[in-house]
C-alpha cells in the first residue's frame, strides 16, 4: 500500500475509505509507521462519527437495566443499592422516579455518569 497524505475525513466516501484502510492496518505491529497512520485513522474516523453519527444517551432507565445485566446483576441487586427490593422494582417498571440518593448511589456503585441518570424519563401510565 502506498503512503497517502492523510486529510481531514469530510464526506461519506473519504469515511469509508479511512475505515477500508483502517481493516487492512488493524493487526500492524506497534510501534510501525503503519501503527502510528492508523492511531491517527482512528481519530479522524472518530471525529467524523461523532459529527455525523452522534448517538444519544440512553435514559437512566435502560442505563440500570444496562449495567445490570453486563455486572450480573438482578432486582435483588438492584434493590441493596437502591435500599430495597420494592424500590428497584418500581424504579424498572418506570413508576417511580429516581431520587438523588438513588442516583448517588446507582452513580457509586454502577460507575453510570451522572449526566444520564438526571436526565428525565417517562413513567408508566
């Protein structure tokens, strides 16, 4: 492959291209020339994504449910951090919305960024 000036990455089909180079410099060694263009390949892609693709935080109710279920975690769980087994219950059935402790320690105790469990959400009806 032939060494090519890298450019800021500004349509679709220069994104493409930076992700079908990005696959071919996936397993080069570290510390090559081709390891130093794709750590910058990653950050070009990255800064168009964030641009162009920007996903959105989930709400602090599928953030719980989320982080439950990639700890291991069950409503039981839930409920010790919550202060019981009722409360976690009501706050995943969306009845119940979440008060500043829980948040401080869902925060605590799920490392979930406060930013997202502050956001509003819905109840059920």
């Amino acid at each position: 492959m032939g060494k090519r000036d890298i450019k800021p990455i500004r349509s679709e089909a220069a994104y493409r291209n930076a992700l079908d180079e990005l696959r071919l410099l996936f397993m080069v060694p570290k510390g090559t020339d081709e390891y130093d263009r794709a750590e910058i390949l990653e950050i070009l892609i990255e800064d168009y994504e964030e641009k162009h693709y920007p996903i959105e935080d989930p709400d602090p109710i599928e953030a719980i449910k989320y982080s439950m279920e990639e700890s291991g975690m069950n409503q039981t769980d839930l409920g010790r951090i919550l202060g019981d087994k009722s409360k976690a219950s009501l706050i995943l059935g969306r009845k119940r919305k979440l008060s500043l402790s829980m948040i401080r320690n869902l925060h605590s105790s799920l490392k979930i960024p406060l930013d997202v469990l502050i956001k509003d959400y819905p109840l059920a009806n």
